[in-house]
C-alpha cells in the first residue's frame, strides 16, 4: 500500500519536473504550458485509483467470526446437537454439513441394530483438534460385541448397514467398514 502511494508520488513528481522543463523551454519561443501547482498535484494524487491488489487491502478482522451472529454467504453453520456451539465452515464443507440431514435420516431408519451417528468432529468446541471433519459412526453389531467406531463414513456405507440390519446382505459385506481405512 505505502509502496503504491510511493510509486504514485515519484510518478507525479515526474511529471511536474517535465512539465516544468517543458514551459521552461517553451517561454522563449512561445506560449507557456500550464504547470500544475503542488495543491493541484496533491488534489490528482487523491482522485487517482488505488492498486486493488486484494491482499494489500482485504485483511479479515481477527476474531471477527466470534461476534458474527448470521453466517456469511460463503459460510454454512454447524451446531452442534451435544453441547450446542456454532462452529461456522466456509464452503469447501458446505456440501459435507448439507448432507447432515441425509445421514441422520438414513441413520434413523437402522432399527434392528445400534447405530449411532457420531458428528462431534464438526464441532469446535467438543473437538478443536480437528481440521478435517468426518461423519463417524458408531456400532454395535452384536449385543454380545463392543460397539465400534469407524470414521469418514459415506451415504453408501449407511445404506450397506441398514441392508445389513434388516437381513438383506451377510455382515461380511460390511466388515469392510470396521477394518483399518
Ligand atoms: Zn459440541
């Protein structure tokens, strides 16, 4: 920025030495050229342009996310169903927070076994480790057997786990989801 209005003023000066140079030469000969006053150039010097380099003159205030209370355009809002904080995402999760609605329906329809969806990666505050949330789930396959956890979960595996529940595919097809990814 200072670098800019610097740049601008050796410009300006510039031109008045050339311009005075100029008139200068002209007196002899014949009519002189106006040559701008130091009030005039100064006026010029306001009314020209600014670069608009966005990253010299955009510099988002800090902790301005705090006291937002709407969501900007560009940012989807989280909140959180255990402890209920926001936590704001830009859009490159925009898509992945939408699909919430989808997961936990399709979560709710898994009757004839425990499953819990987990989401708590997406909130700051139950997790603030996390920079890459997923969708985890957790199940307990067996009443005899721990529940398990697995992560990254998509609408594919939710679906395998309802056929599974409901006696349409054999448990094999979903112990991909319990192996290490
Ligand atoms: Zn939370």
């Amino acid at each position: 920025m200072l670098l800019n209005i610097m740049l601008v003023l050796i410009l300006l000066i510039g031109i008045f030495i050339g311009f005075a140079g100029y008139s200068w030469a002209e007196d002899r000969n014949g009519p002189a050229l106006t040559v701008p006053s130091k009030e005039e150039l100064f006026k010029m010097l306001e009314q020209m342009p600014v670069s608009e380099d966005p990253s010299t003159l955009y510099e988002e205030p800090v902790g301005a996310m705090c006291y937002d209370t709407a969501a900007p355009l560009d940012r989807v809002q989280y909140i959180c169903p255990e402890c209920g904080e926001m936590t704001l995402y830009d859009s490159m999760f925009g898509s992945k927070i939408e699909n919430l609605q989808t997961y936990r329906a399709l979560v709710k329809k898994i009757k004839k076994i425990k499953v819990k969806l987990d989401e708590s990666q997406f909130c700051d505050k139950c997790n603030p480790d996390v920079s890459y949330p997923q969708f985890c789930l957790i199940v307990k396959l067996d009443k005899n057997k721990e529940a398990q956890k697995t992560c990254g979960i998509t609408e594919t595996d939710i679906n395998l786990i309802y056929d599974y529940s409901e006696g349409k595919i054999p448990l094999s097809d979903i112990m991909y989801l319990f192996e290490e990814r």
